[in-house]
C-alpha cells in the first residue's frame, strides 16, 4: 500500500485573478499563431484587423502554443537532415 497524506493543503490566493482583474487579455492559441506566420488569406486579413485594435500588451499566447510551434520546426529540421 501506497502512503498517503491526510493533511488538508492551504487554497493558494488566485493572482491571476489579482493580476487581471482591470484588464483585458486576448489569448491567441496555435492556429492563431500560424495564420499570422503564414499571412493565410482572408483569414490573416481579417486577424490582424481585429488585433490592430486591441491596446499594446493585451495580446497575449501560451506555453502549450511556443511548445507546439516548436516541436512543427524540430520536425522540419529533422526532415531536413536526411
């Protein structure tokens, strides 16, 4: 049998939350991202419209999105190689 804690853990404070709550975040995912490297049109067109008209600093993306993006150009460059 596996151990166990019984012990009740402490709810940590939501700074998210605290961090956002008098702003606005526009979250672009991976598809986002490749409409705008690839300038996929109309798509592309009708993005960056939209996100010319956000405030500076309101765009923003995920890791999960930089991990996504990185493993397509590893797989790019191991294709290369051979």
């Amino acid at each position: 049998m596996i151990p166990s804690s019984t012990k009740l853990w402490k709810r940590g404070e939501n700074t998210v939350s605290l961090w956002c709550a008098d702003r606005m975040v526009v979250v672009l995912d991976t598809d986002h991202l490749t409409v705008i490297q690839r300038r996929t049109w109309p798509a592309y067109a009708r993005l960056n419209a939209r996100l010319s008209q956000l405030p500076i600093g309101t765009i923003q993306t995920t890791i999960i999105s930089f991990e996504e993006q990185m493993r397509g150009w590893l797989a790019v460059i191991s294709r290369a190689r051979y």
